[in-house]
C-alpha cells in the first residue's frame, strides 16, 4: 500500500471517530436529563403555613413479627366432660389395683381368697387400666398436650375453667408456624377494638379439620365482654423483634402506585421518599431501613404537597 493510500485511511478513520463521540454526547445528556431533579417541593415557613403544612417526627419503634390465624374461645364444658371422664377411669384404675395387690397378697400369704377371687382382681385390674388408656388418648386427642394432663395442676385448672376464671382458646393458622414451639398467643377482636389479651400458657393442639393449618390451643385470664364461641384474631410470634422507626401513618401518601412520604432535608426543601407500608404498627409504618429516628415529616397536608409537586412538573413539562 502506497504511503498516500495510508494516509488517507488515517484521515477517515479520524473522522469516524470524532462523529462518535459527538453522537454519545447528547445521549449521555439525554440520560441526565430523563433521571431529572429529586422528587420534593421547596417552601419556606411562611408557605407552609399558609397551606396548613405541619412538620412531625420519625420515632424510634419495634417490630415483632408474626403469623396471624383465626381463633375461638372453646367452651369449657368440653374440657370439664374429657377431664372428668379421665379423672374417673384414672380413680378406678387407682382402685382396682390397691384391690389386686391386696388379693394376691392374701392368696400367697395362706390362701385366704380364693383363686377365681384373684382372677376376677386381675380382670378389673386390666379392665380398668384400658379404660384409663382409651381416656388418656380422649383427652389428648381432643387438646393435644394440655397442662391439665398433668395430675398435680389438673384440679386448680379444672376450677379456674369451670368458674369462668381461666378461658381456653383454639387458634389456627393456615401459614403455618415457626419452628420454635409457641410459647405465648396475642389475641385481638375481629373488626379492630383497642383491647388486646395475652394468653399466659399455649401448646400444639390437635388440627380441627374445618380450618386448614395446624392448631394451637392457649389458656387466658378471663376478661369481661369475652364469651364462649367468640371469634378472635391470633398472633404468633416468628422470630426475634426488629429495631426501627416508624413513620407515622398520617406523613404517608400514595403516587404512582407506591407509598411517600415527605421529609424535611433543609429549611425549606421537602424530599419525597418511599414508605414501606407491609409492617403496619399503632404509631404508623415500621421501616427497617431509609429513615432514622429524629427525621423530620410532614404530617398535615402531604397531599397538598404532592399536589403541588406534581402540577408544578406537569407546568413545567
């Protein structure tokens, strides 16, 4: 190739390239242009009040979670029958085999009794002992591994129960439960109500066929207004409590789809910001991340904002 042929080449291959940095400039300007300014409006006092503007805090907050179910108080009659019928075959059983051992001690002492004596012992004796069996698996299958199983505590929890002192609540939950086994159930009203109970004793109970998921039954301190039957909503703890902020419910509104808050960044800039709102607590919106206790959001008039904010960009467009 002749030294003007190269050069020429050399030439052509300048040009190209100095076209190809002028045709990705303006998209690199294109892209800091669609990316825009940070969502928010700017007021000073003076506007913010003429609005109606008010300017409250993010506080420090917990998060406990949980799996929610379905619950009712079970009536306690049902509980008094199965204990009563175990209690029963537990006092005969009991019986029959003092019974036993006093014949076979009379028939190998000198033969006192007779053997059809100590036959028809031995007979109750068994009789007897399957019956308690057949109760013992009535009342476990009816409650599961109950605390009244139990023989020292089954008589002062029989009282509680029949007096009306302790009630006994069955709670199903068709997410499933944690690995850990329950310890405790927060019970609250279906349709709101400030009043919220907390069982003092809970275990896995039997599945009721009716509600899918398994079942879990817990004894709670009677309160006045609850009755037998009532409809509850369950909570069970899943994990260990998160620590937070909330946000409070009043700051939040929703665009696009998603939920904003506006957050006061300087004397008169308000920052628009996501709100995670899957974690609802009674002060507002738990957030693990994005916000700090402290931080300054407006709670009266963020839709006049966002109002604002949205026209003025539709003005400027």
């Amino acid at each position: 190739m002749s030294s003007t042929a190269r050069a020429l080449g050399a030439l052509l291959l300048i040009v190209l390239f100095g076209c190809g940095r002028d045709a990705a400039a303006p998209q690199a300007a294109d892209a800091e242009g669609e990316s825009g300014p940070a969502l928010g409006v700017a007021l000073d006092e003076q506007e913010r009040a003429k609005l109606g503007v008010e300017i409250g805090e993010v506080r420090p907050a917990t998060f406990q979670p949980t799996v929610d179910g379905p619950a009712r108080v079970v009536d306690a009659e049902t509980v008094v029958a199965a204990m009563a019928e175990l209690g029963k075959a537990t006092a005969e059983a009991r019986t029959s085999e003092v019974a036993l051992k006093r014949a076979r001690d009379l028939y190998r002492a000198d033969k006192t009794v007779s053997a059809e004596t100590l036959e028809a012992a031995e007979r109750q004796a068994a009789a007897d002992e399957a019956q308690l069996a057949v109760a013992r698996a009535h009342a476990s299958l009816a409650f599961g591994a109950a605390p009244w199983l139990d023989a020292e505590r089954r008589d002062t929890l029989l009282a509680a129960l029949s007096r009306g002192e302790t009630l006994l609540v069955s709670a199903s939950f068709p997410s499933g439960l944690p690995a850990a086994r329950p310890t405790e159930l927060q019970l609250r009203r279906v349709g709101g109500g400030d009043e919220r109970w907390t069982s003092t004793e809970a275990w896995i109970g039997p599945s009721d066929p009716s509600v899918p998921g398994p079942t879990v039954l817990a004894l709670l301190a009677a309160r006045a207004g609850l009755t037998y039957g009532e409809r509850l909503i369950a909570s069970l703890a899943t994990g260990a409590s998160l620590a937070g902020s909330a946000v409070p419910a009043s700051a939040v509104v929703l665009a696009g789809g998603e939920a904003w808050c506006y957050v006061q960044e300087s004397d008169e800039a308000l920052a628009r910001r996501r709100v995670d709102t899957s974690r609802p607590l009674p002060e507002g919106y738990f957030q693990d991340s994005g916000f700090k206790p402290g931080e300054r959001v407006v709670v009266a008039g963020a839709g006049l904002l966002l109002a604002r904010e949205i026209g003025g960009a539709a003005e400027a467009d």
